[in-house]
C-alpha cells in the first residue's frame, strides 16, 4: 500500500538509519495494525 510505504519512508528519514532492514519497519506496521 502506498499509505504504508510513505509512512515507512517518513519513519526511515526520522531515525535516519538506512542501514535498519525495511523488513523491521514492515513487521513494525503489521503490528500496530494488529
């Protein structure tokens, strides 16, 4: 979804860590949806 890869990037740019694997920010969503 486009809403959630926004709010991936906007995440990514406010802990400026592109070294983080974006599978973390991913499951990080998938649990505040559940």
């Amino acid at each position: 979804m486009d809403v959630v890869a926004a709010q991936t990037k906007a995440i990514a740019g406010m802990f400026h860590l592109p070294l983080v694997p974006s599978s973390l920010f991913l499951l990080f969503n998938v649990y505040i949806l559940n």
